[in-house]
C-alpha cells in the first residue's frame, strides 16, 4: 500500500519516481546521502532492514515498533544513517526502506500517512476495514501457544501495523484486474531484477517475470500474524491467505505455500 501511494502521487504528476526523497527533510542525512523514491519502493537503496538505532528504544520485545517514534527516526538519518554497500543497487529488502519512502510521500504533501492511504487508496476501492487503528478479528499466537500483541509501527508505519479483511484485499487485487487502473499498473511494473525466477515492480515481487504465467505477490508478518497474498492477471485469479500464526513461528513459511498452491490451482 506504502508503494501504490507512491504510484498514485506518480501518475498524478506531483512527483517523480526518480527523485530524491531529501528535499523533504529540514535537515541533511548523515553522510549527505542521496535516496529516491524507487530504490525505497523496489528495495534497492542500500539501507539496513531496520534503523541502527531501533533496538536502543525497544522497551517491549513483545511490541517493538511501538516505542520507536519521529524523533528516534530523525536522529537517526540526520546522525546514522549508513548504506551497505554490498546491497547499494542491489535487491535487500528493508522495512527501514518502506516506512522512509511513506514518512518522505507524508511530508511532501504536509499530511499524514494514514490520512493520504484512507483518501486516495481505501476510499477508491470501498476498503472500509482497512486501517492501522482497528483491532484484529482474532488474537494473533505465538509459536508456544501464547498470545501475542498486534503490534502498532508509531513512525515506522509505512513497513506494517495495517489490519484488512479478506472481503477488502479482494477488492484491491480485483482492482489489479482493471487495464484502465494506471496506477495499479505502475507497481507491477518491472523496475529490478532478482533472479531469473523473481523480479520486483514497485511493492508486488513478479515470480517467473518472462513467462505468460507469471505471479505477483507479496507476503507480511508480525509478531503474532502471517499473511501471503498473491494473484495472476493471465487468468484473473488470486488468493489472500491471513493467519493467525506468528512471523517467528516455524509453520509461517506455510502461509506462502498455502497461497501458492491456491492459485495454482485456479486454472
């Protein structure tokens, strides 16, 4: 959702996807590093997965981007921020990277992140149980059995914290369907190799990209939830598989299988 914002603000003419997110700073990253908006969306800009910082202000293992706020964020790129320069340029894929590229979009039009995602994205597609205040329908569980917490992002929103439904993330990927939809179309969009098998566009990885077959898809897990969506514009078929099963839970890479074997077995 964090690169479908990025695509709409694209086709809309209000920015390029090219551009350095910087302009949008009031202070200099750390080393004058450059970024721009698609090495953030396609996961080729370098960055850690997560902020060299996060772990000092981790007060909750149980909810660990809940304590993480703006001001952490900001020391941090004005302070720290360091690229690796194995992945510069490289497919590495980085939550730092997703809620940088949303907190860029969110200031650049002086609004919040949740607020542009309701207008311009949930709005369109009648997603009235999308958002990052609801409570899951069901206690998400650890690998013990325990319950866990739903985790809440603070400022590093734009790599998770959203709670949906089935019905609603049927209607976005129904929406992938429409030709017409040049947004939509623009995150599917091949913009990076990263192997033979798998490509990236803006937010959907393209599994077999070269074939007539190929799968778009994109998975996502928390502390207590697993989810896998996946779908084919070949055929118009897709599946949305969400779980109440733990990231950190040995069965979780069943979720993507699960999702996998769905699909393919929609001819």
């Amino acid at each position: 959702f964090t690169s479908t914002l990025l695509a709409n603000m694209v086709i809309s003419d209000e920015i390029i996807l090219t551009e350095n997110i910087n302009p949008n700073f009031p202070f200099t990253f750390n080393s004058d590093i450059q970024l721009n908006y698609i090495s953030l969306s396609n996961h080729t800009s370098g960055l850690y997965r997560l902020p060299s910082n996060f772990f000092l202000f981790v007060k909750n293992q149980k909810n660990p981007y809940k304590e993480y706020t703006l001001e952490h964020f900001n020391d941090y790129l004005e302070n720290e921020l360091k690229l690796d320069s194995k992945n510069k340029s490289n497919y590495s894929y980085s939550n730092l990277g997703a809620a940088l590229l949303a907190h860029s979009l969110s200031l650049n039009k002086k609004k919040s992140f949740e607020k542009m995602l309701t207008q311009r994205i949930f709005s369109k597609f009648d997603m009235k149980s999308t958002s990052f205040s609801l409570p899951p329908s069901c206690k998400g569980v650890y690998q013990n059995g325990k319950f866990a917490e739903n985790w809440k992002f603070n400022i590093l929103k734009g790599a998770g914290g959203l709670v949906s439904s089935v019905k609603d993330l049927s209607k976005f990927i129904l929406a992938q369907f429409n030709p017409e939809n040049t947004e939509l179309q623009l995150t599917r969009t091949l913009t990076h190799s990263i192997s033979n098998n798998m490509s990236i566009g803006l937010g959907w990885h393209i599994i077999y990209p070269n074939s007539n077959n190929k799968k778009y898809w994109h998975n996502g897990g928390t502390g207590g939830f697993t989810s896998s969506v996946a779908f084919r514009k070949s055929n118009k078929t897709g599946v949305i598989v969400l779980s109440n099963i733990s990231s950190s839970s040995t069965n979780s890479k069943l979720i993507d299988q699960i999702c996998f074997d769905l699909l393919d077995a929609l001819k």
